[in-house]
C-alpha cells in the first residue's frame, strides 16, 4: 500500500500534462490504439527526462521503498492508460 501511494504521489505533478496530452489526442485521432502508442512514447520521454537530469535525486526515495525506475514508471504507464481509455469511451459516447 505504501508503493502505491509513493507511485501516485509521483505521479501527480504529471497528472496535468497527462490530462492534456489526453485532450490533444482525442481533438486529433480518438482511436484507443494511437493513444496507447503517444501515451508511452510519453512516458519513454518522461523516463528519460528524470533520469538524465538533476530529478533522479528523487528516484532514490523510490529506489528505498523497493522501486525500480522501470517498475516506477510501468505502473505509472498503466495507470495513465486505464485514465486514457476510461476517458476515450466516455468521449466516443459523445462523438
């Protein structure tokens, strides 16, 4: 329970920028598999962000709790995905 609420405390400051890139992907091509396809080319990006510059100082607070950066951001992937999807049906509901 306690590595779940550290991935969502992760996961929060980004959850605005996963919202909008959800946004942008529904006004351009609302089909669930694209989404998928952007959603971890993000995460790929967001990975290699953290941990190339002076953010993976907060890698390690994780690293203590038993989480990998892989596992890390996977969760973080999958979360995002369930958000996406549930937001994609709901939309094409109204398309």
């Amino acid at each position: 329970m306690q590595r779940m609420s550290a991935i969502l405390l992760f996961y929060r400051p980004m959850f605005l920028w996963s919202c909008i890139a959800t946004l942008v992907i529904t006004i351009l091509n609302p089909y669930i598999f694209f989404a998928v396809i952007t959603k971890l080319v993000l995460t790929l990006f967001a990975w290699h962000l953290v941990k190339e510059t002076k953010a993976r100082k907060k890698l390690r607070a994780f690293n203590k709790l038993g989480l990998t950066t892989f596992r890390l951001f996977s969760m973080l992937y999958v979360i995002d995905i369930f958000i996406t999807i549930g937001f994609l049906v709901i939309i094409k509901q109204f398309i």
